[in-house]
C-alpha cells in the first residue's frame, strides 16, 4: 500500500509526487505511457516554457479560465519558485522575450529528465505503461485505484493528474474526466483553446504559408459588425492556412470563439484583419494616393506590391471587386475608398475550431467550485486531489498553463502527503 498514488506522469503530477515523497511519504506514480511527460517534452516547440517571470498579478490576468482560482497556490509556490526549483535541479533557466523563462540549453528535454531523475532520488515507485481505469472505493471511501490491466493499488490518497484532452498521443486523452465523475465530480465540457480557427473561404487557402506581423484582429459574434458583437480583438502576428487561420494572435483569440461555437452551433463569426492597424483611414488613402500619382499607369496589381504582402495581392483584388490589370490612374475614387477599406478591414468568414485534440491546452473541465484552492482536495470525495490541466483552468501561451500544473501538483502533493502521514 502507498501513503499517496499519483495517477499521471506530466507536468502537474510528477510534481505532486516529488513533493509528497519530499514530505515523507511512500508514493507511487502511475502513468499510462512507457515514459514520464510526453506532452511536456513537446512543450515549447521542444523548447519548454516552464513558466513566466512576471508579476503574479499578470499571471493571472494570463489565465482567462479561472485564473484567480490559482491564488493561493501561487503565493505558496510563485514562477520564481518554480525557477529556483528546477536551477536547484540542475537546469540552469532563461529569461525571453514577453517573460517567458526557458531552459537555458533550448532542451524540454531537460525538464523531463530532471523530474525523472528527482522522482528517482526521492524513491517514487514509478509504474510505466499502467492507466487508471477506475477508481476504487470501498465502504463508499475512496481507498486507490484499478488500471486497466487489473491492478489494484490502494492508498490514503489519490491524486488525479491526468491532463486534458489535447494531443491526445502524449497520453492525457480525457480518462481524468471519467476518474473524477466517477468521484462524483462535475465536468465542464472540454473545448479546445489555444486553437487555430477553420475558414472555408476559398482565397484564405490560397494565401496558405502566408504571415503577418503588426497586425489587428478582430473577431464578430454572428458575422455582424458591431461594438455589441465584437467578441475579441488583438494585435500582433497571424498565419494563413490550408484550412483557415492560426498564430499567436488567432491562438489566444480562439478560446472566446470556441465558447461562442459551443453555445451557439453553426453560427458564423467574421474576422476583420486590419493590415494598416498603424494608419488612420485618411492617411491609408494619402498614401495610395501618392504611390498611384508617382506611377499612373501601373497595373493595379504591381501598384500594391509595397503595401501587400505578394500572395495576398491577387485574392485582395478579387475581393475589391477590381481587375488586376486596370491602369492606376483609371481607378474611381469609390474604388480606391474600397481598396483602402478592405486593408483595414479584410474579411475572413469562421466556421469552427480545428479539433480538441488540436488545441495547446483544454477549456474546461472538473469544475474548479468542487476544489479547494489551497490544497487542491476535492469538496466531494475525501482523499482524492485533482491538479493541472484536468481542471477547468485554462491560460493563454507564455509558460501559464505550466505554472498551473506545477504550482497546483506542488499543493496537492503537501496536502496529500499530510492528510496520509494522519490516517
Ligand atoms: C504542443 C503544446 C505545447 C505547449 N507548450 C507549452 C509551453 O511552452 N508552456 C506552457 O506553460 N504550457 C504549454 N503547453 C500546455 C502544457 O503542456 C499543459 O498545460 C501541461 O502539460 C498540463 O500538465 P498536466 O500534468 O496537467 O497534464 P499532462 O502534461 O498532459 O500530463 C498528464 C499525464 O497523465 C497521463 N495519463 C492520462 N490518463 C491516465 C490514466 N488513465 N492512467 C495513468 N496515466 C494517465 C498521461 O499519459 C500524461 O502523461 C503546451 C501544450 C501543447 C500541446
């Protein structure tokens, strides 16, 4: 029998059993993949953001799913916290751009193997290759848990670290939902965020491979412009798709759409990229104005080469309505007042998310009311905790979504821990 067993092998979960172990206890972590930390091995683009160096405020304001849930785990366990942490590992950190704290060697690598190498000095019984099936209750006591090849492990505690939804492959494919209803816990449907968005708008895939720097999304509920249907907007970079938009600024935006889809199916949403977020619309059309005068007879096409990216120019013209090949000087004033329209405004008509499985992180999940805060016990079943992404907190790119899952795992591991050393 272990003091506390630990079902799942990420970010949030390997940090719990680190520090029940620490605390004294015997715990065993079970994970259903044949190594620890898939998903954090391709966090980063292989890079791992650990975490963010700024204030904890703006921590929380970078966690638009219920980032002030994380209040108290943070002031026990803030990102500098979770710095020293891994330095005192041996994984010497970075700090980039927006914050963001890296592994100095660029290897997520790194960060795997060092919580695999701190679990092993800590004595955690690892069981590769073991997925938790049921949970196991006796005398309606939660008492441990099955996998699904039958093994029963009881314990005084359990926790519950089993990730999202998301890439399913790296092994978090949503059994934690099920383990924690079966606890009798309320599971807030998963969506996916971080995502990118599906346009079948024919020129859209044209322009596939194409980004933009310094520009201005902004996305409306039901297709209609409108102060009361802006649903999100953002500045900074996109990237066009086969199959419609993604990038930073289309990522975080994508969270507020999948929550629109979700309560209002099939409903459209009509993005407006605004080129020239720089530019008033009076000094877009000077400068039209000037670059027309300096060359009159320029086909429109190549007149737009030094505003336009090249393989946005030719879809551009079509949707102005325009041939490419008019003379400059022939455009009407009602035609260059469009041309100057759709660069602050080119249209791009949503249908959907990409899957959840395509989402960075998971929206939604157990319920965050059904938790404590502190401690990360669950309200309805006595020895269970529930950490990390599997809950219904969900933050934007930056290193966040690991902060949650360290400084959550780190909580419920102390907790755990406690409450078994008093059974
Ligand atoms: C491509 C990508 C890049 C990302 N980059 C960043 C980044 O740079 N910075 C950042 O902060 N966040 C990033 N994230 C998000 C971050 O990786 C997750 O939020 C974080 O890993 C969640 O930690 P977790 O421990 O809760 O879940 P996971 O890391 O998903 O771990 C869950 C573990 O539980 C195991 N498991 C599942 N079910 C069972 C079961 N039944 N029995 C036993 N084991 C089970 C899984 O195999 C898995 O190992 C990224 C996500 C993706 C997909």
């Amino acid at each position: 029998m272990a003091d506390v067993l630990v079902i799942g092998g990420g970010a949030a979960g390997c940090m719990a059993a680190i520090w029940a172990a620490r605390a004294g206890c015997k715990v065993t972590l079970w994970e259903k993949k044949d190594r620890l930390g898939r998903k954090l091995a391709i966090t980063g683009k292989g890079r791992c953001n650990v975490t963010n160096a700024a204030p904890v405020d703006e921590l929380i304001r970078n966690i638009p799913g219920n980032g002030r849930f994380m209040h108290s785990s943070f002031a026990a366990f803030d990102n500098l916290a979770v710095m020293d942490f891994f330095e005192e590992l041996g994984v010497p950190l970075k700090v980039e751009r927006g914050q963001r704290v890296f592994p100095q060697s660029d290897r997520a690598a790194d960060v795997t193997e060092a919580l695999a190498a701190e679990l092993l000095r800590q004595k955690v019984r690892i069981c590769y290759n073991t997925s938790a099936r049921h949970l196991l209750f006796r005398d309606g006591a939660l008492v441990g848990a099955v996998s699904t090849r039958g093994e029963r492990e009881t314990a005084a505690a359990v926790i519950l670290a089993c990730g999202g939804a998301t890439y399913q492959a790296t092994g978090s494919n949503g059994d934690g939902y099920k383990l924690a209803a079966e606890a009798g816990h309320t599971v807030i449907e998963p969506l996916p965020a971080l995502v990118p968005l599906v346009s079948n708008d024919e020129w859209v895939a044209e322009c596939s491979g194409l980004s933009l720097r310094n520009v201005e999304l902004k996305l409306y509920k039901h297709g209609q412009v409108g102060k009361k249907q802006l649903l999100d907007s953002g500045f900074g970079e996109m990237l066009f798709t086969h199959f419609g938009i993604s990038g930073p600024l289309v990522l975080t935006a994508s969270r507020k759409a999948a929550i629109f889809w979700r309560d209002n199916p099939g409903a459209p949403i009509l993005a407006l990229i605004n080129l020239k977020p720089a530019l008033s619309a009076e000094q877009l059309a000077q400068r039209l104005e000037r670059d027309f005068a300096a060359a009159p007879k320029r086909h429109l096409h190549n007149a737009l080469e030094e505003l336009l990216p090249k393989s946005l120019i030719e879809p551009f013209i079509r949707l102005a309505g325009l041939a490419a090949d008019r003379a400059v000087n022939t455009l009407l004033h009602r035609e260059k007042a469009e041309i100057v329209r759709l660069m602050q405004a080119l249209p791009v008509n949503l249908c959907g998310t990409r899957s959840l499985n395509e989402g960075i992180v998971t929206c939604g999940g157990v319920s965050v009311k059904e938790v404590e805060p502190k401690t990360f016990a669950s309200k309805k079943c006595g020895g269970l905790y529930i950490v990390g992404e599997l809950l219904d907190v969900d933050a934007l790119t930056g290193g966040y979504n690991l902060q949650v899952a360290f400084s959550s795992g780190r909580a419920a591991g102390l907790a755990a821990a406690e409450a078994a050393k008093t059974i």
